[in-house]
C-alpha cells in the first residue's frame, strides 16, 4: 500500500510485473459487451450479442470465455450468458440472484458475489462495487442488486461500471485503486450521460475511458464526435471501439 495524505490506496502496482509495458487485448462485441485477455485467461462482460442488430455479423460460437462476469439481470445484459457458458465451460460471476437464475438455466460452474466483496481467480482479483441501477431478470425474477467490478491483475487494473448513474461512491474507487482504464456507460436515458461520465472517471482518477451502452437502441443514440471533444476538454481520452474491433490497451 502507499500513503495518499491520511488515506491508504491499494496500489495494483503490487501485482504487475515490473520494468516493462503489458497491454491487455480488448475485444467489443457490442452495447456493454467486452472481451477482455488477461495472464491468458478471457474474461467475457455482460454478454449480449445474438439479440443485438448491431453485433449480427459476430459469431457467437466463436466468442471466448474462461470467466463471464455479469453486472445485473437484465436481457441486455445476459442473453447469451447461459449458451456461451455451456459451450466453453466459463465461470459465471454475479450477485447471488443472477447466478441462481444461471443455475435454474443448467450452468453449474458458478460464483456468487455481492456489493463490497472480493475474490481471487486465476487470472487476478475482482471486488464488486455499488452501481445505482435496476435488476430484473428476462424472465421477471429478482435480479439481486446492479454492481461493477474492479479488476486488478498482473497486467493492469481497470474498472467496469456496468449500468449505473453518477455516484459519490466512485470517488472510492479513485482513493482505494488505481485504475488505468475503465468502461462506463455514456448513452443516458437508462444510464449517465456523457457528462456525468466525465465527472465519473474523475472521480475515479482515470485518463482512459472506454464508452459502453450507446447507439444499440434509440433512446441511447449518442454523437460521438461531440462525445469525444467533451472528454478531451477534460483532458481525457474517450475510446469508442467498432462492434468487433479489438484493440491493445
């Protein structure tokens, strides 16, 4: 740990090997859908894919997963968690709700988490932090509580915000972790919009922001130019990924 004033941040330098540049592998499959490669593994955010017009030339049987993590319950967040999961044999991390909703659906490789708790896996730690959103599963059961992930591994240390509104609790995950990038939602209506975003990643301390949750629907259709100029005014870098692309971070 290192001293910041009065307060303690846990330094994800700890874990990453030292003296030379790793980047992680990002594939975008689409609305808050993200591959992320790390120490190997591929880790597979709130899948949503075959149900997306935009993401229609993604082959699902193709998308890679030793780990899915599900920020809620929603069917733009799960639908194709439970196919990708049989196919590859991934673990599924999620509240408790979510991951009984997985079971009930025959995925038996599972790990139930809920806001405030960490765990370590093979590819690195993840803690679950509060997000201020609605839960429901596709078939109307409780979705437990919405939530984000802090991930710290050998590589990096990043935030995925899942759906959520601007929150006072981020600025704690800019005083506990340092995070060199992070996913958040930009499209409003159902999330933040641009501009609490870019209050978002300062409250987190973060100068590499890539957008999520824009353009799938029409009450999210963002500018993206405009976007972009807003975070740059911050100075910030917005990253806004083509369905498909994959990019070094």
């Amino acid at each position: 740990m290192i001293s910041n004033g009065s307060k303690n941040v846990i330094s994800c330098e700890n874990l990453r090997v030292q003296s030379k540049t790793i980047y992680m592998n990002i594939t975008y499959f689409g609305h808050s859908c993200f591959g992320v490669e790390i120490s190997g593994k591929h880790i597979l955010f709130d899948p949503f894919i075959t149900p997306n017009e935009l993401a229609k030339n993604i082959d699902i049987n193709t998308v890679k997963a030793d780990y899915i993590l599900i920020s809620h319950g929603h069917s733009d967040h799960v639908a194709d968690a439970v196919s990708i999961a049989k196919r590859t044999g991934a673990k599924v991390v999620s509240n408790f709700e979510v991951i009984t909703w997985v079971n009930n659906q025959g995925v038996t490789n599972t790990h139930p988490m809920n806001v405030g708790g960490t765990w370590k896996f093979e590819f690195g730690s993840v803690k679950c932090v509060v997000a201020v959103h609605s839960s429901t599963m596709p078939d109307g059961t409780q979705g437990g509580t919405a939530m984000g992930f802090v991930v710290e591994s050998a590589e990096e240390c990043f935030y995925f915000a899942g759906d959520t509104a601007l929150t006072y609790d981020m600025k704690l995950i800019g005083e506990f972790h340092k995070i060199d990038f992070c996913f958040l939602p930009i499209g409003d209506n159902f999330t933040m919009d641009i501009k609490s975003a870019v209050v978002a990643a300062d409250f987190v301390n973060c100068n590499k922001i890539i957008g999520m949750h824009y353009d799938t629907f029409g009450y999210i259709k963002i500018d993206k130019p405009e976007a972009i100029s807003k975070f740059a005014a911050a100075k910030r870098e917005l990253i806004l990924f083509e369905v498909g692309e994959t990019k070094s971070i």
